[in-house]
C-alpha cells in the first residue's frame, strides 16, 4: 500500500499549451531546408513563361559553361526513368462519373508546355546562387500556341484541344439527382436563382515546398525529406512511378510549415529529386521561393455556379439544383476529380431538402492544377446554399435566420441521409444558430440597421449568417501505435503526419487519458516511414476521427494488458481492477494496488506468465464507420461605406460543434485560422491571370492575404454534438471555419446593400467591385 497520490487533471478536454510551439517560437524546429546532408547539389528548374506553347529547342551550353553547374537536363533525359505517369485517385472513382479522362503527367513538360511554371530543364548546381543563375542562362525556343484561360474558352467547339488523346478539353461530368426536381420546379411558389463564381486561390503556407533526397548505393535505398502531409503515399506513388519496392523508399516530412491540402498531393520535384540523388551519387535539394510555389504548387477552388431553389411561400425550400463548372487547371492532379462532385454531394447543406439534381464538370485551362484546398469541394457547396438562401429570404421579405431554421434537419431525424446519399452522423443545427444569434444580439442589430437606413447613414450596416456542414473523417483507414517502454515511458506512433493541427498535444492527451499517466512521459512520433511503417495521412480533417481513434484503440489495449499484469501480482481478476492516477486498484479494496512502475518492472521479468508478456504494446489500423459532419453557425457583422465600397468588419463570432473536444485550445486555434482564410476569400484573395495565361499574382505584393491588423477578433464559441461512429465521439475542426466564413461575410455585405439594390457581388469583395455595385444601382 503506498500514500495517495494528488489526482491528475483530466487530459482529454483539458486546455493543455501545445507540446509543439516552442520548438516553433524558439527557431528550433527543423524544415526541410534545416536538414543538414554532406555535400548537396542544389536543384532549380527553368520553367515556362507562357501558359501554352511548343517546345522547339533547348540550348544549355551557357549554362553547363557556368563554373559550379554539374548538370542541365531536360525531358528527353529523365522522364524516361519514370515508369508511369503520376497516379490519381479519380480513375478508382470512375463508377461516380459520367465521362472520365485522365491526361498522363510526367515530371517535365517534352514537347509542349500547358501552363505558366511547368518545368521544361532543371540545373544542378553546388550552390543554390549558382543553380538559379544558371537557370536564366537556359535558351528555349516556344512556339507560341492558343491559350485557354476560361473554361467557357475552353468548351467552345473550336477549342484547341490540350491534350493528346482527348476529343475535347472536358475532362469530367458528374451527375446525381434525386426526385422529380423538374416537376417541383413547375409547380413551385417561388423560385430563386443565383450565378456565382468561386474564385481561383493561391494556398500560401508560410513554408513554400521543398524536398531533398538521397541514396544509399550499398543498400539500393533513398531517403526523401518532403514538406507533405502525406509521407506514406508519397512512398507508395514514388515506389510506383520508379517501379520500385516501398521497402527501398524511406520518406520523411519533418516540421512542415502548412499545408492546407496543397502538400497531399505528389509533385515533379519530389520525383526528380531521388532520381538525380542517384544519377549523381550526391543529395539533392530544392527549395521553391515564394513566387516559384504559386506557380509549381496546385492552386484552390475555381468554380463557376449556378444554384436554383424552388420553394413554399413560408420558405420551405422543396427542390434544389446545382450546376459546377470548375476550372481544373492544365492536369488532373491527385484528387483534383474528387473535389468537384463534393460540391454537388453537400450543397443541400444543413437543411432538409427532399430533391435535388447536380451536375458537375471539370474543364482543363492552360493555368496550373487545381486541388483541395481547406475545405475541397466543400466551402463551395456552403457558400451556394447559404447565398441562396439570403436570396430566397430576400424574395420572400423573411428573415434569413427565420428562412434557415424553417428548413434545418431536425435533431430527431439523425443519422440523416440528405438527398443525394449522404449519410450525416449527428447534429442539431438550431441549437448553434441560436446560440449565435443570442450571443450577438440579433434583434438589437437588426433595429440599428433599420435605423440607419431610415436615416439615410452612408455607414450601412450589415448582419451576414451562414450555417455550415460538412464531411470529414475519410478512410480508408489510419493507423496508431503505443507501446510502454521498459523505463515507464509510453511512445505513441501515429500515420497521420501533421503541418501544424497539434497532432504531438493531442495523441498524447488521449494516451494520458487512457493510460492515466503524465503527459511529460509520452513521445508522439509521425511523419517518419521507417518509423511509422503505413499510415493515410492528414487532410479532409480526418486526424481526430480516424487517426485519433487509432491511437485511443491501441491506448485501450494496452491499458488492458496492464490491468492483466497488475492483477497477476495483486492476485485479482482483471474486471475487478481500476486505472486511476497512474495506479491500478481493486475495486472495494483500493489498499491493494500497484503503479505503472511494478507492472512495466512485471512486464519485463522473467516471472511473468507467458501468456501476459509482450501485452503493453499494440498496433491498430482503424477503419472508420462512416464519415463525421462537423456543424455550426458564423456570424458577421459588417459596416460598408457607401462613398468608397469599403468594407469593415465590426464583429466576428461563430459557434461551432465538432463533436466531443480533445483541446479547446487546439479548436480555437483551427477555428481562427479558418476563419481567417474564409474572410480573406470573401474580401482580399484571388489568383489573377491575364489573357494569355500569366499568374499575375504570383507574390505578397500582388496576391492580397488577410493580414492581423485586417482581421476582427474571432469570437469562438462551441456547442458539442458527440459522434457515434467513433470512440472518442470526435469531429473534424480543421476546415470548419473556412467553410462557414466565407458565405457569412458575404451575406453581411449583401445585406448592408440589400435595401440599395444590389443582389450579388462575385468574391472577393474589394471596394472597387463593391462601388461599381453601388454606382450601378
């Protein structure tokens, strides 16, 4: 019997500092860039100034001359190295589609070149000055051909066709529909439509990519560091293009400063890059600058749309139908195929809408590849629905909280399956709307905004709501290790590979909770192939959910191998012993225990029976039941001034359900994140090309992100829905806020206008557009 020991705080839920910050704040993390290798080349790559054009010639003699140059190379060279083209996920998705074409992608353009940055030559040089000199010593002759900058431009039946192969430039068409919407249509009270275009974004994360590789001749292998959220796949993708065994391959994202999806894709550099390694005996490395990522790395959502609703008089919305024409850019990339039709999949959104036709396309342009982006398909559906839904209210002279309550899914009717198949977990969507509109004062808003407008105020005041849904916790599976080592410390091993979610803080905050011992004596370790030998990965805010759960799995088991240990010593049957406090007791008797300390001790001698030896370690591969369906309500409140089309944000505050939470702080953290991102969409971002293809927002200059001072304070607040597919009863939060931001603002724009006239302004919502609006009216 030992003296009672002060209780430790409950980890799960618990507003526990991350683990991970500082490293991050003190300079001490390690990026790619901080890897320290002998003797590295430096890889740079000459890329196309023109969106589309003919690869004529290409003279490296300047180049090769250059004193530190080791080599200049070109397609003709390498892509005959790469066995297969880059692998997409879209052709396993082939059974949703219409039509389905898949363009071959190899690591350098040969013959043509189809956007603005694809890589034509590389330099490898012993200095990275030197490689980026030489690069501008490389003469290539471009034939000039028609660029595609619009996907109208691209349908036209006298298009030219980008790629060989292809009797045309749509890539994919895909279809759901269900119910007679034509009828409903017909016979509906009223019915609204809206046009709106989604724009192109640049996903700038503080770190641009950036890779290095080398090789290993005595044992055949290569180690590749990667700012990826995705190590194993890219293992697994390079193993394939290479014809290689994944054994060979050792992948490694060290500290990866953001990603927001960009960074789960497999790029030309992280192919190129062992291969030269092994070409020349030596690392390679390539950092991209901050103007070369918005090039080379994939760009975000890009959308032209049109939603309809038919609905009753009172505001029962009975059909909805949404057309996506989404501009993919020059390829198809990993997933780019699968973002569109989650546009069509979620845009009935929280509200019950019994039929409904979608429709969506992928057109290919000469501008880079588009792929998920914070959200994926997603913030798409959430802003159609929820404009529309301002737009309906407007028509029918109804509230538009009124207008969304009157058609929420109902908390008795989950799990819920919407229109198109989807099946949603749990939620209660007027909860959270209510409590933002209590917490913002609603009613006391709406009577200032009238009394300005009476008063003819040039400051109009503007109350935007958006409620939001969405699917997250993909499968197919994650993967999730613990083991208790012989000293007393646990090691969490887990195959999601995080880029700033927290994922050191809150695996350990689960194995803690389970094992009840201190989080001090718990290492987290990812990211790492050779470590973690198969995982998924983090995107589509699948962490929690799946590799959460892996983790709390392997935690459970171990705990019972523990408590099977603990009762051998205290002579006891295991269903009679408790874990509390790092001890373990009998129930009735709590005299008669032991610590972790005698069990690990236990664990590790030669006196433990041998059916229990070996029981403080476990390896789960957790599949999912089904995905998770976050939920919450964003409000905005917005002055515009008439004069100029300014826009000020007065207030922020959204009220968000993710389940049961691991960290407050990490939620918060992701919500105000999000929301930034979703504000900066509305107001500021937008990749800009000109006529003939050029990105002419292809750095901070140019390309406006939302900045601190720029930004209200976020106010987040939470309600908790828990989910039953899943043993933590987690959600998703990482692509939330961004999903919910965007419509909120714009709707407390549009409302500030409303009573001027102006229906709809396409995003962003600079003073410019929003004064042409104005004058207009």
């Amino acid at each position: 019997m030992t003296a009672k020991l002060p209780p430790l705080p409950k980890f799960l839920g618990a507003r526990v500092p991350r683990r991970e910050d500082p490293d991050l704040i003190t300079g001490r993390a390690r990026f790619v860039a901080d890897i320290a290798v002998d003797e590295p080349l430096h890889l740079a790559f000459w890329r196309s100034p023109q969106a589309h054009a003919r690869i004529a010639g290409i003279d490296r003699r300047q180049a090769l001359d250059l004193p530190g140059v080791v080599a200049v190379l070109a397609a003709d060279e390498l892509n005959p190295l790469v066995r297969k083209p880059f692998p997409t996920l879209s052709g396993a998705m082939s059974g949703a589609y219409e039509s389905l074409t898949i363009p071959k992608r190899f690591p350098l353009a040969q013959q043509y070149v189809r956007f603005a940055g694809e890589a034509v030559a590389l330099v490898l040089a012993e200095d990275p000055a030197i490689a980026l000199d030489a690069v501008e010593l490389i003469q290539v002759e471009l034939q000039p051909l028609p660029v595609l900058t619009e996907p109208a431009q691209a349908l036209r039946d006298d298009a030219p066709v980008l790629h060989e192969g292809m009797d045309d430039n749509l890539s994919f068409v895909w279809k759901a529909q269900n119910g007679d919407v034509d009828e409903i249509f017909e016979s509906a009270e009223v019915a609204i439509d809206l046009e709106a275009r989604v724009q192109r974004l640049v996903p700038t994360a503080m770190e641009p990519r950036a890779v290095l590789a080398s090789f290993d001749p005595e044992r055949e292998t290569f180690t590749v560091w990667s700012t990826t959220q995705i190590p194993h796949q890219v293992r697994d993708d390079l193993a394939q293009m290479l014809d290689l065994p994944p054994a060979r391959i050792r992948v490694i994202a060290p500290d990866v400063g953001g990603g927001f999806g960009a960074k789960a894709n497999v790029y030309p550099e992280e192919v190129l890059a062992p291969l030269l390694a092994r070409k020349f005996q030596r690392p390679v490395r390539w950092v991209a600058g901050r103007s070369e990522d918005a090039l080379a790395t994939s760009q975000g959502r890009d959308q032209r749309n049109l939603i309809r609703l038919a609905a009753d008089r009172d505001g029962r919305v009975r059909a909805a139908e949404l057309t996506v024409q989404a501009d993919c850019g020059a390829y198809l990339t990993r997933v780019t195929a699968a973002v569109t039709p989650f546009t069509g999949m979620m845009v009935t959104g929280v509200y019950d809408i019994p039929s409904v036709r979608a429709e969506a396309m992928g057109v290919l342009t000469n501008r880079s590849p588009v792929e998920p982006y914070r959200g994926a398909g997603r913030p798409e559906a959430a802003y159609m629905i929820e404009r529309a839904m301002d737009v309906l209210a407007h028509r029918l002279d109804l509230d538009p909280a009124e207008v969304r309550r009157r058609n929420f899914v109902p908390p008795q009717r989950f799990p819920y399956r919407n229109a198109l198949g989807l099946e949603y977990d749990s939620g209660d969507y007027a909860r959270t709307l209510d409590k933002a509109l209590e917490l913002v004062d609603y009613g006391a808003l709406r009577r200032e905004q009238e009394g300005r407008r009476q008063s003819g105020s040039a400051r109009l005041l503007g109350i935007g709501l958006a409620c939001y849904v969405e699917i997250c916790g993909f499968g197919p599976w994650e993967a999730g290790g613990v083991k208790v080592e012989p000293d007393g410390q646990v090691t969490v091993l887990s195959g999601t590979s995080p880029h700033g979610q927290g994922h050191q803080t809150s695996w350990a905050q689960i194995a803690a909770e389970v094992l009840q011992v201190p989080l001090e004596r718990i290492t987290v370790k990812h990211g790492d192939t050779a470590i973690v030998p198969a995982g998924i990965g983090t995107f589509g805010s699948r962490s929690a959910p799946v590799g959460g759960s892996a983790v709390f799995r392997s935690s459970e088991s171990v705990q019972r191998g523990a408590k099977a240990i603990a009762a051998h010593l205290l002579e006891a049957s295991p269903e009679d012993l408790r874990l509390q406090e790092g001890r373990f007791f009998v129930v009735g008797a709590p005299q008669f225990s032991v610590g972790w300390n005698e069990v690990v001790a236990a664990a590790h001698s030669n006196d433990l029976p041998e059916e229990l030896r070996g029981t403080l370690e476990a390896e789960t591969r957790y599949e999912p039941e089904g995905e998770t369906y976050p939920f919450g309500t964003h409000v905005c409140v917005v002055e515009v001034d008439r004069d100029t089309g300014g826009v000020e944000i007065l207030r922020y505050l959204s009220v968000d359900d993710c389940g049961r939470v691991i960290n407050p702080l990490i939620v918060e953290g992701q919500v105000q994140g999000g929301a930034a991102q979703g504000i900066g969409q509305a107001l500021w971002e937008e990749a800009r090309y000109d006529e003939v293809g050029n990105l002419l927002t292809a750095n901070l200059t140019e390309y406006a992100l939302a900045r601190a001072d720029s930004l209200p304070a976020l106010e987040s607040h939470r309600t908790e829905t828990p989910s039953p597919l899943n043993p933590l009863g987690v959600k998703g939060i990482g692509e939330a806020a961004t999903i919910g931001s965007t419509p909120a603002v714009v709707n407390a724009v549009m409302d500030a206008l409303a009573h001027l006239g102006v229906t709809h302004i396409d995003t962003p919502l600079t003073p410019a557009r929003i004064w042409r609006a104005l004058s207009r009216g």
